[in-house]
C-alpha cells in the first residue's frame, strides 16, 4: 500500500515525537478513512449535499481538547 511506503520512507527522516505523530494520523486514517471518505458517508446518510456542507462546518467550528476530541463522523 502507498501509505505504508510513504510511513516507511518519512519514518527515516523523523525525530520520535515527529515518527509518533505519523504513526497516530495512519491508525487515525486507517480506522475513520480521509476526508473524502467522510464527506461521501455524510452525503450517503440522506442523499443531500446540504448535509456535506454541514459536515464540513462542524469539522472546521469544533473545539479541539486534544485527545479527548470527537470526529464529526463519530458523533451521535
């Protein structure tokens, strides 16, 4: 897989907190799919593109607390 080359290939160059980051947003990517992935599940919840844009709105307005924070795909 690309991503796995690419992980392989930057992980060389990386300090350890900078290979830890990496490491996080593949298992993050791997487990919630990319943006793409979660714009096309929220237009397939309804078949309205309005609802994309709402996604979207919420991503970018939601609180970041660190860990402790919540996908908009992950929401009830």
């Amino acid at each position: 897989m690309f991503h796995k080359r690419l992980a392989d290939t930057a992980s060389a160059a990386l300090d350890t907190a900078d290979l830890a980051s990496l490491q996080a947003a593949q298992r993050h990517v791997l487990s919630h799919g990319n943006g793409a992935d979660r714009q096309r599940a929220a237009y397939r919840r309804r078949g309205h593109l309005p609802d994309v844009v709402d996604h979207l709105i919420h991503l970018m307005t939601a609180v970041d607390y660190g860990s402790d924070r919540r996908e908009a795909s992950d929401a009830p």
